[in-house]
C-alpha cells in the first residue's frame, strides 16, 4: 500500500479477532495494522501515525484500559482516537473507565458490520482531512520556505544593488526607501519613510512633476524613465537616471510607483571629459598638422635640392614625433627636461659622448615640450654640420637654472671650428626663435670666435629640486653607419595605410632592395608568409584595429628576422616579442636601414 493510505490500528491477543476485524473494515486507501500486545501497539505507534485505533479490553498483562492510559500519556500518541472492542456486559463501570482512560466510543462482540463500517467511516474521513491538512501544510512549509529564501535574495540584491529602490504610494508619499537609496542620498529610511519625494529636499519640484505625470498616466503608460539632478544630504548634486514602474493593488486598485534610480554623476563627468578631450585631441591634431605643414613650407623654400629638404625635413618630423611620445607617456600633462635631451640622443641627432650637461630636474609643458624638442634638434643638426660636432674635438656645453618661473637655457659650443655670424637667418634659427616665443629677450645667439652661445628663456612647469639630476649613460650613435644598403634582399611590408607602405617601398627600393611585397590585412599577411621566403619584414604595430601577434609567431616559424614599425609604444606591442627591434613612426630612412641590415646579417 502506499505510504499516504490512512492507517488504522488493531490490538487484541487473539489473531483471529483482529483478521475479522479487519476484513470488515476493509477498503481502497486504508492500511490496517495488528498488534498482540500493549508493547507491540506502542512500538507501531512510535513509526506510524494512525486516524484510529481498535483496542481490546481484556488483554493478558496490560489491558486495554491500562494501554489508553499509556498512551495519553505520551506526546505522539496522545491524540489518536480509540475505540474499545469487549465481548463483556455493557458495564457502566467498565464505559465510564474506558472514557476515562480518553476512548471516543464502544463496540461490543458480536461486531454489528454496519456499526463498525459506520463509526469507521467517520474516522477514515477525518483521517483523510488530517492526511490532506497535512499534505498542504507541508506544501505550505516549502512554499514559505521558497518565499523567505526569495524574499532574502531580493532583499540582499536590494541592499548589494547600486540602484536606489524606492516604492511611493500615488500621492508620491515614500513607502519604502532601501539601503542603496541610503548610500546615494546620505538620508536614511527612517528620516524618508511617510514624507513626500519633495520633503528633505533631495529631488526638485519639477522632478517631482515628472513623477505626479508618471502616476496621472496610470496604467496606460505602466513603464516610464527620465533624467533629472538630485541632491545628496551633504548638499552635494548628482545627476541621476530614473525608472519608474507604475504597479495596481489587485485588492483595492490603488497605484503606486516604484522607482529605481542609478547614480550616474561620474559617468557624466567621464563623458563631459570625453568631449572635452576629443575637442582637445582635435586641436592637438590640427595644431600639429600645421606645424607640420609650416615646417615643410619653410624647409622646402630654403632648400637647394629635394635631397636635402628630404633630410631636414625628416629630421624634424622626427624630433616632433619623439617629443610628443614623451608627451603620450605622460598623458599629456608635462615631460622632463632630461628626458627631451636623451631622445635628441637617441635620434642621433646629440652625440653623448661629446655633450656636457648639467642643470636642476624641471618639468616643461606639453607646448615648450614640443618647442624645445624642435629647437634642440636644430642647435644639434646645426653643430653637427658647420660647428663643434663637425669636428671630432668638438663638444657641446648645455646648462640650465631656473629663475622665478623661467627656465634659462644655455648651448655653448667649444672646440670647433672658428664661427662668424651668418650672412642670412636660415630657416633653423628661425625655427629656433619661433619656438621659444620670437622675442629677442628670449631667445639670444652670440656668434664667439671660440663658438657660438644660444641661450633661451621658457617658462619652466615644475621646478622639482636644486640638484642636478644623474643623466642614464647614452650609447654614442655611430653617424657613419646611419645608411647601409639592402643589396637585392627581399623584404615585407606589413602595413595597413597605403600611402606609408608606398613610402616604405620606395625607401626601401632605393635602398636597393630588389623586391617589396606589401600585405595590409593579416589574411594577406599571412599567405604572403606561408607563400614566398623573404629576408627581411617590417610590421606594422596594428591593423585596421587588429593585433598583429599571430604574424609575428608566423614570421618567428618561418625565421624569417623582422622589426615593428608603429607608432605604438612598446607596451602596446605583442609582449611575447620584448626583444624585436621597434622603429617609431615618423621615422627616418637612416635609422629604419642600420635596423634592417643588422637583422639580415644576424
């Protein structure tokens, strides 16, 4: 039988009785149980729970009285109804102890089977109700255990959520008010529950007729949202994001309004930022064009030949370039002076060997950052061709103090050879004088027979300290080995802007290398490695917004030697490749082909 049939129970010393019992009672959904002692009953009572139990009166050692006694006495058993069965005279005695003892009735032997079915009934019945009160009760149980645990979760999402809940009844009086509400608005539950949204003074009236709209709409409209400042309880405004669910009590058809607001202070601010860094970066980017453009007007009017204008030009496109990555690495806020001199170096433009200097550690703006760059690569192209680095003697003093708020700069040459003035101002020392302001009190050359003395006033961003600061060792640049040639290699470019690989190609033809392939995409890159051996490859740091690490494995497979050329710093380049050479964009054809020629030979 199934475990939800309803039991009853049988107790009587002789089997017989108790199998004719129960072939009376018999029926669908009942489970009788036998019992020969008082033990045996008590024993069956402590696993099962019975709708009724027939107990025999006279029973060998404990008797039926004696076994109702029992078990009104105990807890579990105190509560299932007992009939006595008797074959004995209908004692009033006898009945009134078996009352007494907590029996709800008698029958007598011979068993009357409408009686017995009758009065079995009426418990079978009850059992069911109890079975099913039970059943739902249990139901009940889970199902409230379900809604605690639920109410829990959302409950702790509410408290844990950045959003602020708040539930308003229809007159906006604040009915709930959460733990993220608290921490937006600094105003506890306590101090906003039972006030209307415009008490306290966190939301504006006319936010508030925003809300009043919401709820006059009703349902009809039942999801609305909105943008609108608010105030914290410190007096401090946020700008906050709104949701608002109109919702109807089923019961009377009242509205109310649940809101769910996000504070989005910060990411306004972040996009306020945005706009006015893109509008920076615009100007940056059309400020820098134009330097660009002047540099190549004024270079190409003062050039005898394209050969030259090519190198000059180049030159300062580069100084340009490597100053505003000093400038990228900060963020654009300032750059150290030493840092400007050690790129001149770098460039190849400063011989580290044969330059002096010395001067406080000071930081120069992002404008005198790029003049300065330009400047220096002007005194050093200059010395390297008509003064002191043009002769191995030669060296260059640079020296700086800051007075007030104004760096004072001087380049003193030594050892080179005789100076006189200049018949005509080239475009150098015009560069030179543009960039430090075009004032004569800023800028000052002093053509000395022993070599010339430029000094140059800037205004100086921080003056960190009063000691000079140790400059790193620089390797000398070999300047007579700035160009070797390719010879008939075979070379790769792998490089998305058509008009730099054009440029590359022919930099890289002249140079004379037989062929140049070119790939834009990493499909064609790749084919183009698995296709055709190549001695040499340059690759670009990005492609069309893709990085560019599974080329460089291909080409590593391939061994096939090769550098980035990219505007990218080192740290956006493909980190398993640390030690892969790094051209900057711009760059200059006599420092991309030593790089070259030396992955070749290696």
């Amino acid at each position: 039988m199934p475990d939800d049939n309803i039991r009853f129970l049988i107790v009587d010393d002789i089997r017989e009785n108790m199998i004719a019992l129960e072939a009376l009672l018999r029926r669908d959904g009942l489970q009788v149980d036998f019992a020969n002692s008082a033990s045996e009953a008590l024993e069956l009572m402590l696993v099962h729970d019975y709708a009724l139990a027939f107990l025999d009166v006279q029973m060998p050692e404990t008797d039926g009285y004696e076994l109702a006694e029992l078990m009104r006495g105990a807890e579990r058993t105190r509560g299932v109804p007992i009939i006595f069965v008797t074959a004995a005279d209908r004692d009033e005695r006898r009945r009134f102890r078996g009352y007494e003892a907590g029996a709800v009735d008698y029958i007598f032997k011979p068993l009357d089977p409408v009686v017995l079915k009758s009065k079995a009934e009426v418990f079978f019945r009850i059992g069911e109700q109890a079975r099913d009160l039970e059943r739902q009760r249990d139901e009940m149980r889970v199902l409230a255990h379900h809604r605690d645990v639920a109410i829990s979760r959302l409950k702790a999402h509410a408290d844990n959520s950045p959003l602020a809940l708040i539930e308003c009844d229809r007159e906006l009086t604040i009915r709930s008010w959460s733990m993220g509400a608290e921490r937006i608005f600094s105003r506890s539950a306590v101090q906003m529950l039972g006030h209307h949204v415009c008490d306290e003074g966190w939301l504006s009236d006319d936010a508030a007729s925003v809300l009043r709209g919401w709820v006059e709409r009703g349902k009809s409209e039942p999801r609305h949202s909105a943008e609108f400042p608010a105030h914290r309880g410190d007096g401090k405004q946020i700008h906050c994001e709104v949701y608002g669910s109109i919702l109807q009590d089923p019961s009377d058809g009242n509205l109310s309004l649940s809101l769910q607001i996000l504070d989005v202070t910060e990411r306004r601010h972040a996009e306020e930022v945005r706009n006015l860094l893109v509008g920076e970066l615009n100007h940056r980017i059309k400020n820098t064009l134009a330097n660009v453009q002047a540099i190549a007007r004024q270079t190409l009017r003062q050039s005898e030949d394209l050969d030259g204008f090519g190198q000059r030009f180049a030159g300062r496109l580069q100084a340009l370039a490597r100053a505003h990555s000093i400038l990228s690495d900060a963020t654009w806020s300032s750059a150290p002076l030493d840092q400007i001199i050690n790129e001149q170096i770098r460039a190849g433009t400063l011989d580290a060997a044969r330059l002096v200097r010395s001067g406080p550690r000071v930081q120069l703006s992002p404008e005198n950052t790029l003049r300065l760059a330009l400047s220096l690569h002007e005194l050093g192209t200059n010395a390297a061709k008509y003064g002191a680095l043009s002769v191995p003697s030669g060296r260059v003093v640079l020296s700086w103090k800051v007075q007030g708020d104004h760096l004072h700069l001087r380049w003193e040459e030594q050892g080179g050879p005789a100076v006189t003035p200049p018949a005509r101002t080239g475009f150098g020392t015009t560069l030179i004088r543009a960039s430090a302001g075009g004032d004569d009190d800023t800028v000052r050359a002093e053509w000395l027979a022993a070599g010339v003395v430029w000094t140059i006033i800037l205004p100086v961003e921080t003056n960190l300290d009063d000691q000079p600061e140790p400059c790193p060792a620089l390797e000398p640049v070999d300047r007579a080995n700035r160009v070797r040639e390719l010879s008939g290699s075979h070379v790769l470019v792998i490089e998305d802007e058509p008009l730099v690989a054009m440029d590359i190609s022919h930099e890289l033809k002249a140079a004379g290398a037989s062929t140049v392939d070119i790939a834009r995409t990493i499909s064609q890159a790749l084919e183009a490695i698995e296709r055709s051996g190549f001695d040499v490859a340059l690759l670009d740091g990005n492609l069309s917004g893709e990085p560019v690490d599974q080329i460089a494995t291909a080409l590593t497979r391939r061994a096939i030697p090769f550098c980035f050329v990219s505007g990218y710093g080192r740290q956006h380049l493909p980190q398993n490749f640390q030690d892969t050479p790094v051209v900057e964009k711009p760059f200059r054809t006599d420092a991309l082909l030593p790089v070259l020629s030396e992955l070749m030979k290696s």
